[in-house]
C-alpha cells in the first residue's frame, strides 16, 4: 500500500502547505524523515509565529518598534491575509488602542504618524480593493444594514474602524483581547456579540474557523473618558463559550444586563479582575446572574475621574453570596476609608461562612466598620455622627468561613480598633478556623507581642508589610 513517504518530494511539498498551523508541528515530530523534509517550512512557521502572534493596532509609540508594521495597522494586516490566509492562524494576542470617537469611527492614526504608513494603506485599498469587498459581503456576522457602510469604508486609508470590525471576523486562534478606550466603537460590539450568539446556537460547528472561538480573556481598559469603561462592555464578550477571564481598568457603570436572546449561563468565565474601578454592587448583581461557577473575584475600588459611584463592598458580597457561594474559591475587595457614617447605616457585612469553598480572602478592614447607630457612650443620633465615630462590627472568627486557608486585611483603622477584630481570634481557630494557616497583614503591623505568639502557637504565619501606595 502506497504511503505518505512514497510521495515525490514536489508533491509532499504540496500537502504540507495544505497543512493547518494548528497540525503543523504534529506533523513534523510524527517522524524522522518527515521532520528532515519538513525542515524550510518549519523555519518559516516558527518565523510567521514569533512575527505575528501579537497584534497591536493603533499604538504607534517605539516600544513597538520591534513589530511589523502590519501588526499595528488594521488595513495592512488584512492586505497580508488576502495574501496569505495562513497568517490568520498565528495571532493569539490583539491589542487595540485609542479606538474611540464620537462618531463610532476608529481611525488609528496618530498626528505625528510617518506618511509612509498611510501610502501603504492607499496601496493595499486599491490592490486588493475587490477582496476587501467580499470580505464584507460573505461575513455572516454583520448585519444587512451596516454591510454597504462597512464595504465603503474598509478601503478607506483614513479609517480602519471597519478593518478592524473585519480582523476579530478573521483571526480565529485570538486568545487574549485587549480594548483600550473603545467605548465608542459600536459595531466592533456588535460583531463580538453576533459571534457568540453564533457559538450557542449552533455549538456542534467546528470552532477552529469561527470568530472569537478561541477569545479566553478580555481585558477592558479606559483612560481617556473621564468616566471611565462601563461595565456593559463586557457583555458581548461574556457570553462567548470559551470566555475564562473579564479583567477591567477604570470601570464605572451602575447596572448589568445580559442580551435579551442570551438564555445560559457560561460555565467557563470563573474569573473577574477590575481595578481602579467604581461599578456598583447592582452592576456586580447583574452579571453574577449570568455565571454558573465564578471562582476568583478581584475588585479594588477608585472612582475614576468624575464617577460618582459609591463604595459598596457589603453589597457585592452579598451579590456573590446568592450567585457564587457554591463555587468562589478567592475574594479580593478593597478600596477607600469610610467618608460617610450615613451610607453604612444597616450595611452590616454580617458572615462569609456561606462560601463553602472560599480559600483564600483579601479584605479592608474598613469594610469591618459600622456607626454606633444607637448606643449609651454616645448619645448622638446617626446623622451628627462624624466619621471618625466608627465601632468594630463583631469578631473575624464569626465572620471568616471554616474553608479560609489564607486572609489578608488591609490595614486602615488605628491599630486598636484592628485588634479588636482578632478578639479570641487564636483561642477559637481551632474550632472555628481549622484550615487557616495564613495571616497577612498590609501596612503596619498591630500586634502585640502577645498576640503574635499566642497566633503563631495556634499553627498561624503571621506576615506583614507597608501596603502599597
């Protein structure tokens, strides 16, 4: 029986440029003499994968230097796919900057940019003018009434909002994607949301050719907008199956709702990281119901420029509480000192020991806070209080859950007041704590020497260190 070897070498030749990227290393270590004459084109398949496995389009600044200019322009890029469409396959990671305009326009061009990128984007629209139409024109993911407008404009060198719209259609091994002040840009939304509706609705196609199939992290950042991201980006690309990670900067938004044809929940998203962030507890609310089995959630509190979204961390926990007490294995929540008594009347944090699974907990010991809402040292009525007139709630030891592993407070409060959280900490670990082994305290260290052996008698590492500013 003839096989593969048998072939002439001009032949073979033929097959192993009929190969996909995804087998082509298989392909070569199946055997020695394949491997031999596989040697020209593996070099250039690792040359093409440490060339455009990222793409950064719209950064126009030295640092990128280093990258082909294709990979920072959209409309070169998809000159090089007509081209060569294996070239789709070997980018992982896009990276899209200043995307936004009021128009919903992405231009990506800089003031200052060398004229001769521009020249380039003229010649690619005239070469291969009849190409970048029928790209627009057999892609199922835009609708009817935006095909004429994004036909007309892909060819425009002054305008890649629609290159861009047409590259997430076209680079189906994109694992990483990250959008840095794209608020504006609509129809990049709106292809990221047809794509995963796609997904769902037909999930036995083959995803390796499909857009966004492989999208495991998307990663939202905004600087320009003195607001910030809101949340409500996130959505299209939450519902798409393979989604594991939403990670924010600047996020601000005060509601969250799922599309209205979006009837699952993903069980793959098990991580939500933001930062410098001030979405409310009613925003958290709303995604969390979309999420079968979240596993870490990271939020650092700081109203970004003129957001005026309150610091709700009862809230939020009590969001994840209905939605992921199942499943939630880290806790990360921080942010400011408490500026108002009033908005913590009747907020009480009240106990984690529904997170069966919670191992590890980073936590302000702010959050820890409530005003003496009535009491006999104090005859003062809630609204006259000042802030510094502030009480512990109760112990950590009926607050953590048995799960707990590791905890982190973040110091804030005077060091008595920190103390008063670990009253009968060590002498009740044992029943109520066993698996805690961990203790990290950020900033100064409150304890007295006392309490530092009485914590490290009960199993416990004490660790401590100036909290970053």
């Amino acid at each position: 029986m003839p096989q593969l070897l048998d072939l002439p070498n001009e032949l073979f030749d033929r097959v192993i440029v009929s190969v996909s990227p995804f087998d082509f290393e298989a392909l070569a270590l199946t055997n020695k003499s394949i491997h031999h004459l596989m040697r020209g084109a593996l070099q250039r398949h690792r040359e093409r994968k440490n060339e455009y496995s990222l793409v950064r389009v719209g950064y126009h600044d030295r640092d990128d230097a280093v990258l082909p200019l294709e990979c920072r322009h959209a409309l070169l890029l998809l000159g090089k796919l007509i081209e060569d469409p294996h070239i789709a396959y070997y980018p992982t990671t896009m990276s899209v900057h200043a995307c936004g305009s009021e128009d919903g326009d992405y231009d990506g061009i800089e003031d200052d940019e060398d004229d001769s990128a521009i020249d380039q984007r003229r010649k690619v629209a005239t070469d291969h003018s009849s190409s970048l139409w029928d790209i627009v024109f057999q892609c199922d993911l835009i609708l009817s009434i935006q095909k004429d407008y994004m036909a007309d404009s892909i060819g425009n060198p002054l305008n890649e909002d629609a290159a861009l719209c047409m590259l997430l259609v076209l680079l189906p091994n994109l694992r990483l994607l990250e959008l840095d002040d794209i608020l504006e840009n609509r129809r990049l939304m709106l292809i990221a949301k047809e794509a995963a509706l796609t997904h769902w609705d037909h999930p036995n196609r083959s995803c390796r050719e499909t857009a966004l199939s492989q999208l495991q992290e998307i990663y939202l950042i905004r600087d320009c907008n003195p607001y910030g991201q809101d949340i409500q980006n996130f959505a299209p690309f939450a519902i798409l199956p393979t989604i594991r990670r939403l990670r924010g900067f600047n996020i601000y938004g005060d509601t969250f709702t799922w599309p209205c044809n979006f009837s699952y929940q993903s069980w793959t998203l098990t991580q939500i990281d933001m930062v410098y962030s001030a979405a409310s507890a009613n925003a958290f609310d709303g995604l969390l119901k979309g999420i079968a089995a979240l596993k870490s959630f990271t939020f650092d509190y700081s109203a970004p420029g003129e957001c005026t979204s309150d610091y709700e961390p009862v809230g939020i926990i009590r969001a994840l509480e209905r939605h992921a007490a199942h499943s939630l294995e880290q806790l990360s929540i921080g942010g400011q000192d408490v500026s108002d008594p009033e908005e913590w009347e009747g907020k009480v944090l009240g106990s984690l020991r529904d997170f069966k699974r919670l191992r590890s907990i980073c936590l302000d010991d702010t959050i820890f806070q409530i005003p003496y809402l009535s009491t006999d040292k104090l005859n003062i009525l809630p609204d006259r209080m000042t802030p510094g007139q502030l009480c512990v709630m109760d112990r950590l030891v009926d607050i953590l859950p048995a799960s707990v592993k590791g905890f982190t407070l973040v110091q804030l409060m005077e060091d008595e007041d920190t103390r008063n959280l670990f009253e009968d900490f060590a002498e009740m670990k044992g029943e109520l704590l066993p698996n805690l082994k961990r203790l990290t305290v950020r900033c100064q260290n409150p304890f007295e020497d006392d309490m530092k052996d009485a914590l490290k008698a009960a199993g416990i590492k004490v660790f401590s260190w100036a909290r970053p500013i």
